[in-house]
C-alpha cells in the first residue's frame, strides 16, 4: 500500500515539475519579443551614433 502511494506521489511531483517548466516556456515565449526588440532597438541606435 505505502509503496502504491510513493509510487503516486513521484508521479504527481514529476507530472507537476512537467507542467512547471512548460509554463515557464510559454512565459518566456511570450517574454522574448518584449525584451529582444528594445534589446535590439539599443544596439541598433547605438551602432548607428557611432557611425556618424
């Protein structure tokens, strides 16, 4: 019996760590473009004053 519900709980830890790290990976899906454009936006300013 105590083995069953180990066997259980493992199973709800790993399955609840699974769905953690997917919604981290859609959060960071959704992040990326926020922070690669102004990122990108910087680099491409600041390239740009040296330039001239």
């Amino acid at each position: 019996m105590e083995n069953a519900i180990c066997e259980h709980l493992s199973e709800y830890s790993s399955t609840t760590m699974f769905s953690l790290i997917r919604l981290a990976g859609m959060v960071i899906d959704l992040l990326i473009p926020f922070v690669t454009i102004p990122v990108l936006q910087m680099i491409f300013w600041k390239v740009c004053r040296k330039r001239k």
